[in-house]
C-alpha cells in the first residue's frame, strides 16, 4: 500500500510571496558561488555537483516540495514533501561567454535571475558554471523566497557544504513520507483551513498584547523615529520596473569593517549601511543629481527564535534613513549609527506586532490582483516612495565551507527588487569576508558594476577618515593661547 505525501501548509508570509510575483518581479532569491581553481586533471565539476546532491536531497526538505493548488486558489497552496527531483532538470551546465571574466559571470547570473521558476516542480535551480577565465569553478543557486529567507538559506548551506575538503558521508535523514500519490483536493483545503483556524486563534490572543506595545511606541516622544517614517526623496531607483536585470557583486575584508566600527564605536551593521550610503551618494551624483532630503532604506529584521531551523521565512521589515546628503564619511557613519539605532529599538519592541504567519483565506486573490494592479498602473511612478533602497545584511558561515573537495572562495548573495524599489544590496558574511550582492532593475540601474565601483570608494574613504578633533578641546585651545601672555 502507498504512503501518501505529508502536507505541509505554508506560513502566511510566505505565501505572499507567491501573491506578489508577476513575470516583472520575480520573488525568488539566490547565491554565487566561485571555488578555488583545481589542480590540474580535476574531474568535470557538473557531474559531481550532481552526485553530491543526489545523496544530499532528503537532508533538506526544500529539494523534493512543490505546491499543490488550494481549489479555486481561494487561499495559499501547500507544499507536498517526497516529490520525485529531477536533477537533470534542476542541475544544469552554463557555459560563461568568452573571455570568462566577472563582468560576463554577472551577465549571466543577470538573465537567469530574471526567469519566473516552474511552479509544477520543486521550486530550485543551480546552474554550474564552465568557462571561467582564472580557471575557478563555480554556481549559481536560486530558491523561491515562500520556501525560505537569508536566514534559512544558511541553515541550508550547512546542510550541504562540508568544513574540510574531505567529502562526508551525507547526514542520515529523519524518516519521511513515501513517494505516493498526491493528496486530493479534500485533504489539501482541509489542511489549509485547520492551519487558518489555528492562526485566527493565535492572532486572538495575542491582540492584547499588540495593543499595549503600541500604545506604549505611540505615546512615546520620538523625533529620530518620525524621520526615518517620512517618504523618501525621488530618484532614479524609484519607479515601475521591468523584468531585466543588473547584477554585480564584491567582497571586502571583514577585519576592515570592524576597524572602522571600532573607530567609531559603531557595529557592522552600522558601517554596512554607512558604506551603501557613500556608494548611493556618489553613484545619484552621476544619475540625476544628490537629493538634498536623505535616501530610506528599508532593511530587513530577522525574527527567527534561537533554535530554530525550520525553511521558512521569519522576518519583517523596518525603515532606516541613510545619510546621502552628507559629503563627509565620518558624519555619514555617525548620522547613520544614529538612525539604525532608533529602528533596532523600535524592531526589538514591535517584534510581536508584526506576525510572519497568518490566515490566508482570500489573501491570493487580493494580494494577486493588488501586485498585477500596481504594475499595470504604474502607481511608482507617481506615489512618493516608501523606501528608496532594499539593504539586507544577512550573518553567514564564519568557516571556510567546501563541495566536492573544492574550497569555497567567494558567497555572494542574489536577491529581489520591486516596482518603486528597483536596487536591493544584500550583504552576507562569510569565512572572514563580506560578500555584497547589488540585485538591480535594468530600468532602474543599468549597469550595477558602477555601483560596485562606488562601493569600492566609499570603502577607501571611510579607512582613510580620520577621527574628527573633540569640540571642547578644539575650542579651550585657542583661548589657553590667548591666556598664556598674561602668565608671563
């Protein structure tokens, strides 16, 4: 007798995920990954990636789900786990065109980014890299955002990757469901409507609470909380996208990072987001002028509890002013430190106000109609936006990670831009290194390699900056000069 598939419905917010995508705005994330060049008589990378994943598919859940359909899409799908993956579809051969360099990795990456996933299939791809000019090995993997987050997505590289160049054994799996048939439509709105019952009741219960966090943010006094609320100015980033993409990435040491935080008593967030700043300045400086109110970033917050290691989303979003309309580095970093610290304190006290999970009856007719609406009508363009930018720093392996045998170099992160949003830097940490991904519109930003170049820049100047004189000392000098004749 078949063992028929578990069912697992999805959380709220992934589900919106799957609402909000249309052919212009793809929501699936993704990550570059570049090896150390072998020694000469390697073997052919593409069929070892293949093996390697063959024996690692039920480590994580992720690789053999698919959707199954809510009758009449009046809610969100549910994952079916125990699919049959097809990894000669899933697992494919890219060919880098001539002479090899980055610049043609990224153009790559670029158009394959760009490309709606198959919703009938388990929804990841990789494609391996061939061709590359220095001889390194590589890939490009890519997931929807509804089966996980930055987050999730480093659970899933420990899950895959190795800590030395000796291929371990693959991790036994706990026990599944079998590869039977798949659920009719009665166990699938049945799941769907116990998990939205659950929820109702969740959402019950904790309006109280909700209630007097927020009543308590709203009587408090908060001028820097007001300022990093208001609309962002208009620029170049911000307005109805298409479907083509731009992509660059860039690492920088992550040492360096933390001797410019220390200098300035500030954490790496804080240089991350002073870093994008200077970058955003001097890249709006060649395209449309620096406006003179500040950029908006919106950045997300991770909610994940400790422990857990579900592939899920868990994440909200908060808003945080840049310091674009400064010139100097320094002051950039202290005015951006400044404005980071009030949206952690706020994020830190609305984490239970904003739930990652919710009852999705209806929600993909009207979060469907409302995306497909927002683009057709070009509303970006003439709504003042919300957030100019999407900066997203994401903590990842601190160990030197390998497949294969072959040493992982370089993690860059891909990840998703939205109508009057059309540049996203994701930052990810990895082996000692920060690894920046600028996922752009082409509409929006058309050649992301300058934006990599400015980052580069801005980097330079803030290691250059020095410590700005006290005040104090700087006024009590002139005055003791002036004192000392009397003296004599």
């Amino acid at each position: 007798m078949s063992v028929g598939r578990s069912i697992v419905p999805l959380s709220g917010l992934d589900g919106v995920f799957l609402d909000l995508e249309t052919p212009a705005t793809p929501m699936h994330v993704g990550s570059v990954h570049l090896f150390k060049k072998p020694a000469r008589g390697a073997a052919d990378f593409y069929p070892q990636v293949k093996r390697m994943l063959a024996a690692r598919l039920d480590v994580a859940p992720i690789f053999s789900r698919r959707l199954a359909a809510m009758p009449f899409n009046l809610a969100h799908p549910v994952w079916l786990d125990g699919t049959q993956v097809d990894l000669g579809f899933h697992v494919r051969r890219l060919p880098v065109p001539a002479p090899g360099t980055q610049a043609e990795l990224e153009r790559c990456v670029a158009e394959l980014h760009a490309q709606l996933m198959d919703r009938s299939r388990p929804l990841w791809m990789m494609y391996v890299f061939e061709g590359l000019a220095d001889g390194r090995r590589g890939y490009y993997f890519k997931v929807h955002h509804a089966v996980l987050d930055g987050a999730a997505g480093t659970l899933l590289a420990t899950a895959l990757y190795d800590t030395s160049a000796r291929v371990r054994r693959a991790p036994r799996a706990p026990a599944r469901a079998g590869r039977g048939a798949a659920p009719g439509a009665i166990a699938v709105a049945g799941a769907v409507f116990s998990h939205d019952a659950g929820q109702f009741v969740r959402l019950l219960r904790s309006l109280p609470d909700a209630a007097r966090v927020l009543a308590s943010i709203i009587g408090a006094p908060a001028p820097r909380l007001r300022r990093n609320f208001s609309f962002g100015p208009r620029t170049v980033l911000n307005h109805t996208i298409g479907a083509e993409r731009s992509i660059a990435f860039r690492s920088l040491p992550l040492d360096e990072i933390k001797a410019i935080g220390a200098r300035h008593d500030a954490t790496i967030n804080d240089v991350v987001l002073a870093l994008c700043s200077g970058a955003l300045r001097r890249y709006l400086a060649r395209h449309g002028g620096v406006p003179r109110k500040p950029l908006i970033a919106t950045m997300p917050i991770s909610v994940r509890d400790a422990g857990d290691t579900r592939f899920h989303t868990a994440a909200t979003l908060s808003l945080v002013r840049l310091a674009t309309h400064l010139a100097d580095p320094v002051r950039q970093l202290r005015a951006v430190r400044a404005a980071a610290s009030v949206t952690k304190q706020l994020a830190r006290r609305t984490r239970a106000l904003v739930p990652t999970d919710f009852p999705s009856v209806g929600m993909p007719w009207v979060a469907g109609s409302l995306a497909s609406l927002y683009g057709r009508s070009h509303a970006a363009d003439l709504l003042p936006p919300i957030a100019n930018v999407v900066i997203s720093n994401v903590p990842g392996p601190r160990v030197t990670l390998y497949t294969v045998g072959a040493e992982m170099e370089e993690y860059w992160p891909v990840s998703i831009v939205e109508h009057g949003i059309g540049l996203n830097i994701t930052v990810l940490s990895y082996a000692g290194r920060l690894g920046f991904g600028f996922t752009a519109a082409r509409s929006a930003v058309a050649e992301a390699r300058e934006l990599a170049a400015d980052l580069d820049a801005a980097h330079a100047a803030l290691l250059r900056a020095k410590l700005p004189r006290p005040r104090r000392a700087a006024a009590a000098a002139p005055r003791l000069a002036r004192r000392a004749p009397a003296r004599g």
